[in-house]
C-alpha cells in the first residue's frame, strides 16, 4: 500500500518535470539557483547564492550534472565526464580521490587494458641498469661451465629485453700469439645458480636462444655480448645474472685465463628495456 501511494506521487511528478514539452527542466537540491546548462546541481552546504552568479568558493562543495552529461564535483563547470575540483594547487595539493579495488598499495599506479578497465599496479620503470661485481671472477682457457659473474640485475614482472657487452681481457701462459677461443655467455636468475653461488645455466625465463658466444683472442681484448628477451612470469621480482664461460678451446691448449669477467672496466654495459605488448 505504501509502495503504490509513493508511487501515485512520485510518478506525476516526473511526467511534469520531464515532459515532452517541457522545454528546459533543471533540478536544484538545497539550490534555488541551478546554474545556466545544468541539469541538476545539488549545493550540500545550502551556501550557495540566491539569485545571479555564484562564485568558486560557494561552489567548492557542489556537485552537477550538466546537459552535455558532464558530472562535476567542487566545481559547476566541468569539461569532462568526471572532473573533480578539489581546490588544491601545485604549491599546496589536496588529494582527493581514493579508489579502492583490492589492488591499492603504496607507489602504485592506475593502469587500463585495452578495454580502459582501469586497476592499480605496482610502479614498472621503463629500464634498468644492471650491476656491475667491484672484482668480477676469472675464467679459465678450458672452463666448460657457465661461471656466475656476478654482475646483476633485479626485473619487476613482465617482458624485457636485456642487452649488455663486458669487456674482457684473454692473459696467455702457453697459448701462441692471437690464439682465438670462443667463449660463450648467458643470463642466469637465482633459481639457477648452485649453492654456492658460483656456477649457473641459463634462465628458463629466456625466450628464443638460449646462449651466444663471441671471439677471444689471446693477449688482446675481447667482448661478450648479447641480447635477449626475458618473460618473468613469477609474479615478484627476480634477479637475473651475467653469465659466463663453456668456453669453446678447440686446440685445448692450457694457461689461458681471462680475468675479472663481470667488472666493469669502464666500458661495460648491462641494462634492460620493458617490453610493452
């Protein structure tokens, strides 16, 4: 019974204020100044002036919804489908919006698929420079597995590319001048090292290739370089690893050392781009 009766008053009331022949309808609520290309503007602290203009501090608190279907609140003119005004300024901000998804944390971001459906996520920076070790490790002349160098760096979840290229320098004992090796290279991440630490494989979260190898030539520089596409799916950040060694002596002639692999000798480089898809 009371449904019907709410109904019976309420139902006419639309019809009057929404008619078809109505030619302009505006609703104030606490308001009986809506002002001009507003549909309906509520003014909560009922501050707002009578008659005329009213200014930007009355409006501070008001919210609206303009015949264009723009909804503003803290301010009467909004030029977006949400704009909110909350009178804060570059010298002094007042942050006023919170959303709360479950995904909100401390240095996120607001982020959207190809949707625009819109979550927080962590903060992913554009690249990182990896690590270089203050000594790197020496690898010998017949080293036939991957040596960790210790130079390394930590990737947030997602696609990168890591691209590096260490200097490296070939020290011969009993090798003949310009004796050439191959040595080989790799990333590694800390679920592929051994115990210790010293000794690596490559990460599972390599994309393609697996391993490159680059010429050394005895008592003149080399450099190990490389790129390759890493997919960490972990879901946490990993540290990935530079590392080094397989080395390919094909006359397996000994007292071939390369020291300090993994230092930076001032020419080095090791970083990574994110890959956006």
């Amino acid at each position: 019974m009371r449904n019907n009766i709410i109904k019976q008053i309420l139902v006419p009331i639309f019809l009057t204020t929404f008619s078809t022949h109505t030619v302009v309808a505006q609703i104030g609520i606490n308001t009986q100044n809506p002002q001009a290309n507003i549909l309906v503007h509520i003014d909560p602290k009922k501050n707002n002036s009578e008659t005329g203009t009213t200014t930007s501090d009355q409006t501070g608190d008001d919210i609206v919804i303009t015949t264009i279907v723009n909804i503003g609140t803290g301010t009467i003119a909004p030029t977006t489908k949400l704009h909110i005004a909350t009178g804060g300024t570059s010298i002094s901000p007042n942050p006023q919006l919170t959303i709360e998804d479950g995904y909100q944390g401390v240095n996120k971001v607001l982020t959207s698929n190809a949707n625009g459906f819109a979550h927080w996520e962590d903060y992913v920076p554009g690249a990182v420079l990896g690590t270089f070790d203050v000594d790197g490790v020496d690898i010998m002349g017949d080293e036939t597995l991957y040596k960790n160098t210790r130079a390394k760096m930590t990737l947030d979840p997602g696609k990168w590319i890591i691209i590096y290229a260490f200097t490296v320098n070939c020290n011969r004992v009993s090798a003949p001048p310009h004796y050439r090796i191959w040595v080989r290279s790799t990333i590694g991440d800390q679920t592929t090292l051994d115990a210790n630490s010293t000794y690596g494989t490559p990460s599972p979260d390599i994309l393609g290739r697996t391993e490159d190898s680059n010429s050394v030539w005895a008592d003149i520089k080399g450099v190990l370089t490389s790129r390759y596409i890493i997919d960490n799916t972990s879901g946490i950040a990993k540290d990935y690893y530079f590392l080094a060694g397989n080395v390919i002596n094909s006359a397996a002639i000994n007292g071939i050392n390369m020291p300090n692999v993994g230092k930076n000798t001032g020419d080095c480089s090791f970083y990574a781009f994110r890959i956006i898809e």
